[in-house]
C-alpha cells in the first residue's frame, strides 16, 4: 500500500506531540 507507511508515521508523530505535551 503506497502512503500507508506515510500515514502511519504521521498519526504516531501526531500522538507522541499530544503525549509530549501531557506529561508536560
């Protein structure tokens, strides 16, 4: 699947942010 791997890796960027800025 062509992107697949494109949005994968943008979805677990987007949670890390949101996780990062938790445990802030």
């Amino acid at each position: 699947m062509v992107g697949g791997s494109d949005e994968l890796e943008e979805s677990s960027t987007r949670i890390f942010l949101l996780w990062k800025a938790d445990i802030k």
